[in-house]
C-alpha cells in the first residue's frame, strides 16, 4: 500500500474502535428504558463526529500529497486550480475599486498563476456532510465520486433526519438498536470505499492534468 493509503486505513481502523465503543454504550447492562433511550439518541450525534472527522482527516492528507508535489497552475487538475484561485482571491467576486488596488491585486494573482499550488489544509465542509456536501467535496478537488450515489438515501437520513435534528434539540426523535446498527454500517462502509477511490485517484496522480511528453523532453498538458 502507498504511504497515503497507509494513513488512511490507519484512521478507519481508529475509528473502527470509535464506532464499537459507540454502540457498546448504548447496550450495557443496567441501564434504565430512559437511560438507555438517551444513550441511544446521542450516539447518533457522536456517531457523527466519526464520520466528519474521517472525511476531513482523509481530504487533508490528500490535500497534503497535492502540496508535497509542489504542481503550477497549469499541471493541476481544472477543479482543483478553480478552488484554489477562488478561495485565494474572494475579490474575484467583487473587485476592489481603484486603479491602484487592483494594480496590487493582479499582480499578486499573475504570480500565484506563475507559481506552485499549495492548497489550504483546513477542510470546509460547512457542519454537515450529507451527500450533496460529499459531492461537492470530491468535486472541488477532482476526485470521481462514482459509486458513492447508493448512500444517498442513507446519508441524508442519517445527517439531516437524524443528526441535525438532535443536535439541535429536537425531542420528537426516537432512536432504536436498528438506528444505531443501520448508520454504523453505513458509516464503515463508507469509509472503505471512500478510502479504495481516494487510494487510487491518489496512486494514479489524478489530481494532475495529463502531461504529453515528447521525444526532445518537452511537455504539454492538454487543456
């Protein structure tokens, strides 16, 4: 395995352990019909924080391999170079006024379109990964999310049906043993096809744009 995938799969394994000791509380002996209720209920919101911290430890160490190959604008992948630029320079959505700033300011961005990508290792995911927040993930960083469309019934139960709302309070929820099951095997399966797809996107370094390489030692990456 790369060393990529080696951390990766440590992570799940960590979280593995996460996940057993989740649902282990939820079963222990002595526990009262309302203990055990409300031990049930929160370890949706715990389960939760699994799989968040999996998505963002996982796009870091892959935004991390991106930087180490220290790629130009022109060697990376469309989606990648379109986060990048954007989330460096907001001011493309609203310019500054006057001659002077914006002077300042496309200088600044001709030398980043001259110079090495390093992208932000902090990873956004706006507080709720649901399936349209997952594409839009894999999508930004021009990862193929193919495969992952049968979890998006799931997902969302899980995040918005269920997480969101007891984190916000809400005590109509009822949560059961089948709850709990269901969103842990949807969790680790998840993350063992997130990790098989990001392992061999990673491995083929499809986060580049193809390179033509010619007889004289010339290169060309087609747009």
């Amino acid at each position: 395995m790369s060393s990529f995938q080696d951390m990766l799969v440590a992570d799940y394994n960590w979280r593995l352990g996460e996940i057993a000791i989740i649902k282990a509380l939820t079963v222990q002996t002595g526990l009262t019909d309302e203990k055990r209720a409300v031990s049930r209920k929160y370890a949706v919101p715990s389960l939760y924080s699994v799989w968040e911290g999996f998505i963002t430890s996982s796009f870091a160490e892959y935004v991390r391999a991106i930087n180490n190959k220290k790629l130009s604008c022109d060697l990376i992948h469309d989606n990648i170079f379109v986060y990048y630029i954007f989330a460096r320079y907001p001011q493309l959505r609203e310019p500054p006024s006057g001659i002077e700033k914006r002077k300042v300011f496309l200088e600044n961005l001709r030398k980043d379109l001259m110079g090495v990508v390093c992208l932000p290792m902090e990873i956004d995911v706006s507080s709720n990964v649901n399936y349209k927040q997952l594409i839009r993930l894999f999508n930004r960083y021009g990862v193929s999310a193919v495969g992952l469309e049968k979890y998006e019934q799931t997902l969302n139960k899980f995040v918005g049906g269920y997480r969101v709302k007891i984190a916000h309070g809400d005590n109509s929820i009822f949560v059961d043993d089948a709850h709990i099951e269901e969103f842990s095997k949807l969790i680790i399966s998840l993350m063992s096809d997130i990790i098989e797809i990001m392992s061999s996107h990673c491995s083929d370094e499809a986060f580049c744009k193809k390179i033509v390489r010619f007889d004289n030692g010339d290169t060309f990456a087609p747009l």
